[in-house]
C-alpha cells in the first residue's frame, strides 16, 4: 500500500525523537507489552548527543517560527480591518471580517504553538518550566491582541461622566427644569 512521502517522513521523525521505537516487532515475545519486558528492560535512556540537542533546538525554532508567521498574519489581517474600519460605513463591516479573520490566525498559531509544545516537550529537551513560560508567552501575545482589537473597536470603552462639584459658592437662580425649587 502507498501511504505517501508524507505518511514514512511523518514515521521516521517519531523514530528520530524517540516517540516510538525503532524496531517494536524485535525482542519482544507476542502480547507481552508490559513493562519490565522486551530488550531494553531496566536500561538507562541512552545519552543526549550534541546532535540531538541541534535537532532538538532546530525543531523548537521551526516550531516558533510558524507561531510568529501566524501571529503576524493575524496582525497584518487586523491592520487591514483598522484601514478598512476608517474608511466609510461600508468599510465597516469588512472591517468586522478582517478582525475575524485576524483573530482566526492568533488563535491558531497559539492553540498549534502550544499543543505542539505540550507533545513536543521531551523530544525538544524543554523543562516544564520553559514550557510554561513558553505558553505564557504566547497566551500574553494573544491577549495583548485581543485588547487592542476591542479597544480599538470600541467595545472595551469606559463612559466617564464628569460632574462638576458644587462646593456652595455658586448662587442658585431660580427653579430647575422641572420647576422645583433651588435647595436651601
């Protein structure tokens, strides 16, 4: 059966990062699946080449990289919406559709980053830490986008009412609008 270029490259980078073994069929009786057996029972995990560390620092880069390039996607849609939103009302509702479309790829590239480097957290050598601070990271970006967005939308405004202080300088000068009295 043909499964593609795709499908035994998609194979052999879980074999090179360790998430599945190399030759699973070999050593191993039939059904014993359990642990503690098979040819690697009790062995230490074999030691980080600098090879794997240039592997592991060249899958967290490319794995980086696609966020930016969607986060900037998403920031290049919401800078058309912001063009398109100052035009005319027409421009309006076009303006809608860019920041949706802004939004759509935002939350992508971070729901991707981050899934990616949940999964991708051992084979690219990540403490649970830098993970956390990675996901931080991205979570910040999107919220930081989402306030401007809203802000600048409109949505996010506060109606401040000034109301003059009356200190009791100020004379009244006959009855309110609705013909009552002034105060005493």
């Amino acid at each position: 059966v043909y499964y593609g270029y795709w499908y035994v490259f998609f194979l052999q980078s879980l074999i090179k990062f360790r998430l599945l073994p190399q030759r699973p069929w070999s050593g191993v009786a039939r059904g014993s699946f359990a642990p503690g057996h098979g040819p690697r029972a009790g062995a230490s995990p074999p030691p980080v080449s600098e090879l794997d560390r240039a592997d592991a620092w060249l899958l967290r880069k490319a794995r980086e990289t696609a966020f930016l390039s969607w986060f900037l996607n998403g920031l290049l849609a919401s800078g058309f919406g912001v063009i398109s939103f100052v035009q005319n009302y027409m421009g309006r509702e076009a303006a809608y559709g860019f920041f949706l479309l802004g939004g759509l790829c935002v939350v992508w590239g971070g729901a991707s980053y981050a899934v990616g480097l949940a999964l991708l957290r051992g084979p690219v050598q990540l403490s649970l830490g830098g993970a956390a601070a990675g996901m931080g990271a991205v979570l910040a970006a999107s919220l930081l986008w989402a306030c401007a967005v809203g802000l600048y939308m409109g949505q996010l405004e506060l109606d401040v009412e000034l109301v003059p202080e009356n200190d009791g300088t100020a004379a009244a000068e006959g009855p309110d609008e609705a013909g009552r009295p002034p105060p005493e």
